[in-house]
C-alpha cells in the first residue's frame, strides 16, 4: 500500500497568510513602552515582514511611531472605526 497522505498548512496557524486567510483584515499594533496605538492593515504588514512571518515576529520587529521603540503588543482586530 501506499503512504498515508499527511496534508500540512504552508504556514503556522499564527502566520500572517494564515490569518489572512482566515478573514481578518486589521492588526491592532501598542507600544509597550508609551501606550501609542496604531491600526495596521494585514496586507501592509505581509508587504513589509512576509506571509510566512507569524504576530510574534511582528510583535518584535514593530517600531512605534511616535517614542520609536521597537517591541509592541499585536492583536487581530476589527476595521477602525472613523471618528
């Protein structure tokens, strides 16, 4: 017989092509040093690090745009909502 056929995602669950995939549209991005907040489209953030590249790598490659330190919290998040 033959072998079994292991099917295997290309990316980890946590990957940005993956969440993508699933839906989600918007990363919310906050420093963890002065609290800034910023939302980031899914699409721009893969531009920039790569499908493959899951919200940990984000989370350490993020620089904020206001203290510039780099070291953020990343969260999936729905659409900002205009003010």
């Amino acid at each position: 017989m033959g072998k079994a056929f292991n099917w295997k995602p290309p990316y980890s669950h946590q990957a940005l092509g993956m969440i993508q995939r699933r839906a989600y549209r918007h990363l919310r991005v906050c420093c963890l040093a002065c609290g800034h907040i910023k939302h980031l489209d899914i699409w721009h953030a893969m531009d920039k690090v790569g499908p493959a590249a899951e919200l940990l790598a984000v989370a350490r490659l993020a620089r904020c745009g206001k203290c510039r330190t780099r070291g953020a919290h990343v969260e999936l998040a729905p659409p900002p909502q205009e003010a």
